[in-house]
C-alpha cells in the first residue's frame, strides 16, 4: 500500500514553513538541529535536510519540538495558520 502525500506529491506539509522559520531566526540546519537536541528531540542535521527537500515524512512528535523551537502551533506548521 502507497504512502500518503499531499496533493502535489510531497511527503510533508512543513517544508516551505520550515525553511522560512529556519532563515527567519538565521539558523543553518546545523543549527537547528543543535537547538533541537539541547532541548531534548533527537534531530540531527541529515533528518533536516530531508525534511526540507521534502524527502521524509515527519512525525507529530517533530512538528511539535519544531513549533516549540521557533514558537509557533502545530497548526502553523502544517497549515500556515497563526492561532492566538
């Protein structure tokens, strides 16, 4: 049985959101990934990169250490939404 993707073939949502955040705060992915470890998610620099090239698929529990790094919901990751 095929994987899901999104109606363009992606294999996540967050990647453009990702890359945007990731530039906006001016972290490399070498950077990012240092941030998530420090505060306890096991994401290295390769899973990142796959991430953002649209590579890998992504787990709820990433989505939420990445809302938690860059401060923002779940829901923006995925959707672009900002809820207050």
């Amino acid at each position: 049985m095929p994987k899901p993707r999104s109606s363009s073939g992606e294999k996540n949502l967050i990647s453009k959101r990702l890359i945007a955040l990731r530039k906006k705060h001016y972290l490399s992915q070498r950077d990012l990934s240092r941030e998530l470890q420090l505060a306890g998610y096991d994401m290295d620099k390769n899973v990142i990169t796959r991430i953002e090239t649209n590579k890998r698929y992504v787990t709820d529990i990433e989505i939420r250490a990445l809302a938690h790094i860059f401060g923002v919901t779940c829901d923006y990751l995925i959707e672009g939404e900002h809820a207050d």
